[in-house]
C-alpha cells in the first residue's frame, strides 16, 4: 500500500473517530444507553412493581455527564418522573418523590392550565391593549412567595390525577401579571382607567383571579431612544401596582385606590433595597422580604 493512502486512511480514521467522540459527548453512546435501559427496568422491578410505570425515553445531559429515564404510566397523567443513571447504569437519583408524592406534577398541570387561559385571553385580538407580559398564575406554598397579603394554595393538599376547576381555584389563588406599554402619559389616571378595561374584559371573556400586578410603562422602542440619546443610567417610565385585588376593580374611588397602591408598591421595593444593603439577603430564611411583605399587607388595592 503506498504511503499516501496510508497517510488518507490514517487521517480519515482520525476524522471518524474525532466525530463519534463529539457526538458520543453530546447524545451518549448506543452500548451505554442499552446498559442504562437494563439498570432502569431492573430497578423500576425493585421499587416500583406496584405500579404499571415503564421506560418512555432515555436521552443524555452531556452538562451532567448522565442518562435520563423519563417515566410515565398509561393509565396516571400526574405519574411521570426521570431515573438518572451514569454511563455504566448505576443510579445517581429519582424524581418520583418530588414529581409524583410530593404532588409538583399536578402543581405543573394546574398552573400550565391556568397560564393558557390567561395567556389565550391576552393574545386575542380582543384585548384592546399591546402586551409585553401577560401570564396566570395559580400561586403554592407561601413560604416560598415573597408577598404575605395573597392566598397560597398547600401543594400537599392536592390528589393525584384529580380533574381540578382551575377557574375556581383562580378566584383564590389566582394571581395575573400584566405589562402594557403606551404611548400616553404615564399617569394614575390612565392605570386606573386601563386597569379598569383590563378587568372588564377578564370577567366578558369569564376569567377569575384574585389579584393582578399591573404595570404601565413607555414603549421599549422609545426607552431605549432614550437611554441613547442621554447615554447615561436612565430608568424605563412606569406606574406599577403590585397585587392588586380583582374586588377592588371598580370605577368608584378607583383613582384612590390605584394612587394608594403605587405608594405602597413603591415602599415595598425601597424597603427590600434598604434592608439587601444592610444584611447578606438570605431566601431561605426571607426575613427581609417578610418585613418588607408587611408593607403590602397594610395595602395592595385593599378598601379602607
């Protein structure tokens, strides 16, 4: 064989190899998702023999150098969890705690639910108004929240694959966020005459929540023409109202109530920069957002 063929050959084994070895690092190798598939069947038998659960998928995290198991049951939609297995199958971990006891599964499906009835209302071409952000929440456990004036719904509580009226939940615990840009003045007159829209058109199209965080604010386009042209640290117009009761949406006294709550939501945030200033912020324990919670508790849309 001549040298020359050799030298290609050579080179084109170097190629060959040099490519299954990025995809191997990206997608996993073939023998090592079979031995995974093995280990995880195996140890579905051991822990899970009680229920009709079966490999759907396996894919690998090159982040995390492992494999994942994704889990389901054909006759549970709140069953479905990941195995984590490293190349050689051994098992790293498994979400079914989480996932399936520890109910975030039929969170997930409650909240996703609720997001697509708000998010389906905000983008139709009935709503009067440009959105920037526009979304539904139903809103779980307080004592991961930051605001101590709303209702939270206990996690725990929930039944697996149980058909909840995600509408009655949300006269509760349903929590709306809504950013709309304009090009009028940023005033308290116009919030509380958008807002009052706003609520209208919520209740026509027969969507309940408890409270809504409202802000106005100029154009994106028109801040950023702004931060240009003054080429120094320039803060983008806004009235925002946090938490802002859906009882409290009505014409009379609307003015007050808005002006009220933008004061409020202003003491709120100038609270929480003071106290992060002063000590190491720590979420877990949150005591500085509790404190500065209780700002809000005094006043968010709430009638005297």
């Amino acid at each position: 064989m001549k040298k020359g063929t050799i030298v290609i050959l050579c080179l084109f084994a170097f190629i060959v190899v040099v490519a299954l070895w990025m995809v191997f690092s990206f997608f996993g190798n073939p023998i090592s998702k079979l031995l995974v598939r093995g280990k995880v069947n195996s140890y579905i038998e051991t822990n899970y023999s009680n229920t009709d659960v079966k490999v759907d998928d396996i894919t690998y995290d090159f982040k995390m150098g492992n494999y994942c198991a994704k889990i389901v049951s054909p006759t549970s939609k709140d069953t479905h969890f990941t195995i984590y297995a490293s190349g050689t199958g051994g098992i790293v971990s498994d979400s079914y705690p989480e996932d399936v006891e520890g109910r975030y599964n039929t969170q997930r499906r409650i909240c996703d639910e609720y997001f697509k009835i708000v998010k389906d209302a905000f983008d139709s071409k009935d709503f009067p108004y440009e959105v920037e952000i526009g979304y539904g929440e139903i809103l779980f456990d307080k004592e991961f929240n930051a605001y101590g004036n709303l209702n939270y719904l206990d996690r725990t509580s929930l039944e697996l694959d149980k058909d909840y009226n995600v509408k009655e939940l949300a006269k509760e615990y349903g929590s709306i966020v809504l950013y709309i840009p304009t090009d009028k003045e940023i005033t308290d007159e116009n919030v509380a005459n958008i807002l009052l829209d706003v609520g209208n058109y919520l209740t026509e199209k027969d969507i309940p929540y408890y409270s809504i965080t409202f802000t106005l604010e100029e154009p994106m386009e028109q801040f950023k023409k702004k931060a240009e042209t003054t080429k120094g640290d320039v803060e983008r117009d806004s009235i925002q109202l946090l938490n802002f009761k859906f009882k409290n949406i009505y014409e009379s006294g609307m003015l007050e109530r808005v002006i009220k709550s933008r004061n409020s939501t202003a003491n709120y945030y100038e609270h929480l920069k003071d106290s992060k200033k002063q000590t190491k912020y720590d979420l877990e324990k949150d005591e500085d957002m509790n404190s500065s919670a209780s700002i809000l508790e005094n006043y968010a849309g709430e009638e005297e």
